[in-house]
C-alpha cells in the first residue's frame, strides 16, 4: 500500500456546505404583504411621508 493509498482509504467527506435555514432565506426572498415590489412599498411611504408633510403645513397657516 502506498501513501497516497493510505491517505484515500482514510480521508473523510468534505463538510456539508454551510447553508441557510429554509425559513430564514425564505424571509429574505419573499414579496412585500401589498403593492407587490418593495420599490412600491417606498414610494408609497416617501409619497406619504409628503402628504403628511403638506397636511400640517397647511393646518398651521390656516391656524396662524
């Protein structure tokens, strides 16, 4: 038996791959709940942020 015979015959399997859980990287690929892209979900919060804004804007001219 030669050394490289040896070294086969008592070499063990890689280690599995290091990989996520199924819940977790399924967490992280799922679509948003509503508006179908997180893009629209951004839009629709910077356009609300904006609205907001432009409400107590006029509230305090019109109270002022």
């Amino acid at each position: 038996m030669t050394e490289q015979t040896a070294r086969v015959q008592h070499h063990e399997p890689p280690p599995a791959p290091a990989t996520e859980t199924p819940a977790r990287a399924a967490d992280i690929d799922d679509p948003p709940p509503f508006l179908g892209t997180w893009r629209n979900v951004y839009l629709f919060v910077a356009a609300e942020l904006v609205l907001t804004v432009l409400a107590f804007w006029l509230l305090a001219r019109w109270a002022s």
